[in-house]
C-alpha cells in the first residue's frame, strides 16, 4: 500500500468487505470470547456488530497494558490551573484506584446492568469512576456539571441510577459552582431516588451530607483499600450498554445515547491508529469535558485502549491564566496531538491575535491540531495553521456516532485541506447528501447530509429503552438511511461540508442545545404569551440563542424588565451552560398559514443572509418588523 492512495484503498477495503474489515481491526484488542458472528442484521433497529462475543472495557483500557509491560508508564496526567496542582497516574496506579473503587460500587450493591450517574467535575476521580463502572458491568451516565436541577432530574428519572457520583465543587476560572446543592435540588424534583450518592470533598468547597444517602468518597476508598478489597473485570457482552450520554430532543426531552461495549472499543482503537495516529507511550491532550461525548472518547476511553497517555485539563483556553494556557500544556506534556472546539481557538484569538503568548514554548514534538464541536470558520483554521505550523484538522461527529464521521485521517495519509470542510468519510461511514424526497442531490448542491445504514461499530445502536423513539428520530425520514439532522453538501471530489443543522438543535461553543427546552422556560413566564428560539451567527462560540416573544396583552411591566427576567429564568432552570443572554420583545411571530413559526427565515434575518420569502407566510410585513426590532439591538 503505497502512501499516495492509502486512504482510497483502506476506504475501499471497507466497502468491499466491512465484516472483514471490522473482524480485522477486533482482532488487535482482548477478547474473553472473540466474535465469529461479525454483524447480525436481525437484532435492534438496524442490526448489531459482534453480537456473539463477550469483553470488558476495563481490561483493554487498563489490565492488559499492565499485563503486557506498560504498568509504570504514564497513562493519566491532571494539569489544573484552576486550583495550581497537577498529578499523574502510571497504568498500574490508575488500575489500583479503579479496581478499588469499582469494590466501593459493587459493595454499595451496584452491579453488571445497573446505572450510575457521575456528576463530576474535570477532576480524575471522574475518569476513576467512569472506568470503575465498566469494571463491573454497571452502566455509567455522565451528566455535564453545568447543567441545573431540572436537567438533572430528567437524566435521573429516564436512566434510574442506583448510584450517584459527584463531588461538592467545580471551578471556574472567577467562582466556585457547588454541586451539591443542585444535587440535592434534582432529587427532590425526580420521581426516582438513588440509594447513594458518593461525594468526594475538594477543599474549595464544603457541603451538607444527607443523613441515610450520601456517603464520603475518599472514606469509602480508604476503607476498602485498608481491607484488600479490589473488584475484578466482570465478563460482558459486546452488545451490553458501556454508557449512556445524553443530548437534547427536538422536543425537549433529552436522548439517552446508547453506547455499547464491543463496537465502541474496536472503532475508538481504529481512529487512535489511522485518524489521529497517536501511538502507544505518545500524550494525547484533549481540551473537552468529560461530560460531552468527546471528553467520553478521547480523554478517558480512546487514549487509554490504546495504550498512551491523555492529558486531563481542568482549565480554560483563556484565563487560566491567559491565552497561552494551551502551549503550556502541550510543551510541559509533551502532547503530539490535540483536540479541543473551535470555539476555543476563536477566544485564543480574540485575546492574543499575534500569537505572542506562543513565543518560549516548545513545541517541536507537536504533529496536529484537532478540531471538533462545530464548524471550524475558515479564518480560524488558517490562523491557527499560521502560527502552529502544523496540521489542522477539522472533523465531523456527533455525540450519537461516538467518534468521527468524516476527517483528514492523518494516521494513513494526510489529504489535500479544503477550509470549511472536515474532508472525508471515515471507513465505516457512507454519506449522502439528499433532497427532501430523499433523491441524491448533484455535486455542490445543498441538502440533508445522511449516513447508509448500517451504522458502523461505536455508533448508537438505540436509544436508551426507547428503539420507536429511535426510529423516528433517526431512521424514518430517510428509508435506508441515518439522518444526522445537518445539512450541506458533497464536492466533486467526495469532501463533504457542513453548512448547518436542519432542525431546532443549536450549537452553542460546541454544546448542543434544545430550542425547544428554552421555549418551554420562556413560556413559562406570566407575562409572556408565544415564542420562539433560534440560534444566530456568534462570532466567538458559533451560535448563540436568541429568544423572541410576544408578551401578552394587558401585561403592565416593562419588556426590558421582562427580557431581564427571561435570561435570568433561562440561566436558572437550563443552566449557564446554555449562554442564553438575549430575550427580544416582538410585537408578533412570523408563521405559515398553519401557524408554524418561521424559525428559519427568522434565524437568516437575524445572520444578514439573504431569504427567499415563504410561499405559506401568513402576513409577509412581518419580517419586517422582526428586521426593525433585531437591528434595533445591533443585529441583522
């Protein structure tokens, strides 16, 4: 195979035979019962890959590479300037601390099936948890620390969790957000209630324990290390569930997606060799939370099946303490690759536009950057490229598909940039671009971007308990296909581009948030009558939303009070994570005929695009008015 084609013929071996190209990738991983049976067509929604075979996360993450010689070397670094330490972990004492406090769970009654929410700040103890889950065959939830009771409550009620992991603290760069409380807060509101929470005390923060359900992490792991007690791997299947993560509905409701064991460990092995070509003993720093899907796969389970060593950063790209905070993790570290948002890349930018703050770091062993999270602007990208002189490589994913979709696969070949585009499908993938009839749609032209079924190993093979909801979300819009709710198009040379999302899901710095969720917080106002939430242009975080809404008539108080009001109610009930900062009063929504808001047109209003006028608008003069009152604020 020569370099010059890698990638076309690796691609096309996998379109040829993806059992067999599959079946080879499983067979460089551990196995307790090694699959003979590669995809059954038959099971779930779309089929299920390896569905004979039998393993243990944990064991590919952590045992076999002490067994196999790389017990001293590093697996786990925590750099956290937000509290001024910084730890590390070798192979051999991250699986001391996992295989303990997988005991803790299991003598707190947590067993194979079970659901265990971790809460956590970016701490490594969270990584200890999620890996001590998998250990035993309990099924771990992460809920990002950002998120407010109410969305707390949600997770807790649809995944039931025997067990709740948390600590009392995170920090931010200016203040301490305390956990605990909103904790506390959410299980009041669920209709489910843990057994136990688990709290691990970080010294900037104290809190109250409940008498019968919280216990203190750090004494249930010294007791159980002071009795011996380790718990060991226990056999699961390869369908069996790894995780659940969450992501917003359309209709507010989160999503449960479902990840399992077997699939999930064979894809994030493949794209450690062939899309980020980290070897093992080589430092991966990926700049995500362990709370979103990234953070899931390449900071704690991708590095780590590896055999290298991830870097865990409780830190921001600005402010802790500047801009240069990121060189300083990479040449302290020595990281040969990177992954973080655009969205960070735009506020280093913002901050130190001459890349000054890079002077005095060395950085000669760093080959790429890696970014994720929403679309990578073209300007962004080529500064970036400008004063790394490197690779900068933008990708496409979704928490859904668990890793990347389409990207420059650095480890077989590196192709040709396009800026604006994450360049190609990933062996596993088949795009499609399609009109709303589901017809193909020519080269350059725009429409739905969706994926042939099946999907590949690691992607979702469910919803959690829920295929109909499945079903609809994903697979009926486009027979034989997954929609993957984005749109754009395909060049003629096969690289693909993301224009943006076709339904009401907004990506705010690389958070997926519901509209719909906003709306409902918003309706809840008393003054307020009708609304709705769009996602316009951000120059820093990508999107941000925008909530317009009619107050109701009769209503006395101010709308600058009332927009005052919605922002804070927003911030509250959904958290600060949804960077909900504007409220507009309108006099009236533009809707079809049959009372349809026109969120899209409003939305193009808002980012100075230009817009065709609906053909079922029900009063054209409408957009008008929304114009006046957006460019009122200094939008449109």
């Amino acid at each position: 195979m020569t370099a010059a084609n890698s990638y076309a013929q690796t691609y096309a071996r996998w379109q040829a035979d993806p059992h067999g190209f599959w079946a080879d990738v499983a067979q460089g991983l551990d196995w307790i019962k090694a699959p003979k049976t590669i995809f059954d067509p038959d099971s779930g929604p779309y089929g299920r890959w390896f569905p004979d075979a039998v393993r243990n996360t944990c064991f590919n993450a952590l045992d076999r590479h002490v067994r196999d010689g790389r017990g001293e070397q590093t697996a786990l670094i925590h750099d956290s300037p937000v509290t001024g330490t910084k730890a590390s972990w070798t192979y051999a004492q991250m699986l001391d601390e996992v295989s303990t406090l997988a005991a803790v769970l299991a003598d707190l009654g947590v067993g194979k099936g079970d659901r265990v929410i971790v809460y956590m700040p970016m701490v490594p103890e969270a990584a200890f948890a999620m890996l001590a889950c998998a250990r035993i065959g309990a099924v771990h939830s992460v809920v990002f620390g950002g998120f407010a009771a109410k969305e707390l409550a949600t997770r807790i009620d649809d995944a039931r969790p025997k067990v709740i992991m948390t600590a009392t603290c995170g920090i931010e760069p200016t203040r301490v957000v305390e956990y605990k409380p909103l904790l506390d807060a959410a299980i009041d509101l669920a209709s489910h209630k843990p057994e136990t929470c688990i709290v691990l005390q970080r010294p900037q923060a104290d809190c109250s324990m409940h008498v019968r359900r919280d216990r203190n992490w750090r004494t249930l792991v010294a007791t159980a290390r002071a009795n011996g007690r380790k718990a060991d791997c226990v056999p699961v299947a390869a369908t069996d569930p790894l995780y659940v993560l969450y992501t917003s509905g359309t209709t507010g409701r989160p999503k449960g997606v479902v990840r399992d064991n077997g699939g999930h460990m064979v894809a994030l092995k493949w794209t450690m060799d062939n899309l980020y070509g980290v070897k093992p003993g080589e430092v991966m720093f990926t700049a995500s939370d362990v709370g979103w899907v990234v953070g899931h796969s390449y900071i704690v389970y991708g590095p780590l099946i590896q055999g290298a060593t991830s870097v865990l950063y409780e830190g921001k790209p600005v402010g802790t303490p500047d801009a240069g905070a990121f060189w300083r993790v990479i040449a302290e570290h020595k990281a040969v690759v990177m992954f973080t948002a655009p969205t960070a890349f735009r506020a280093i930018r913002k901050e130190d536009p001459q890349a000054k703050l890079l002077a005095g770091h060395d950085l000669s062993q760093f080959r790429a950057l890696f970014l994720a999270g929403e679309r990578a602007d073209p300007d962004t990208l080529k500064w970036a490229e400008d004063i790394l002189k490197v690779p900068v490589i933008d990708h496409w994913w979704q928490t859904e598909t668990g890793y990347c979709i389409a990207g420059n696969p650095m480890g077989l070949e590196l192709l040709p940039v396009k800026h604006g585009s994450p360049t190609v499908p990933l062996p596993g993938f088949a795009v499609d671009c399609l009109d709303e009839g589901g017809r193909q749609v020519p080269a350059g032209t725009m429409g739905a971007i969706v994926l042939k079924l099946p999907l590949p190993p690691g992607a979702l093979p469910t919803l959690w308990q829920d295929d109909a909801r499945f079903r609809e979300a994903y697979l009926t819009a486009f027979p034989g296909y997954y929609n993957t709710s984005d749109a754009g198009y395909i060049d003629e040379d096969g690289y693909i581009f993301i224009m943006g999302r076709t339904d009401d899901i907004i990506n705010v710095a690389g958070h997926r948030l519901s509209t719909g969720g906003m709306e409902e917080v918003l309706a809840s106002h008393p003054a307020v009558a009708e609304c709705a939430v769009v996602g316009i242009r951000d120059a820093l975080k990508g999107e941000q939303p925008c909530g317009f809404v009619v107050l109701k008539s009769g209503v006395t108080q101010e709308p600058a009070e009332v927009e005052k009001e919605l922002v804070a109610l927003v911030r509250d009930r959904i958290g600060p994570v949804a960077a909900f900062k504007l409220a507009l009063t309108v006099g009236r929504l533009p809707k079809t005929r049959s009372g349809k808001i026109l969120r899209a047109t409003m939305k193009k209003i808002a980012d100075g695009e230009e817009y065709a006028m609906p053909a079922t608008i029900e009063d054209p003069a409408v957009l008008g008015e929304i114009g006046v009152a957006l460019k009122g604020r200094g939008i449109g």
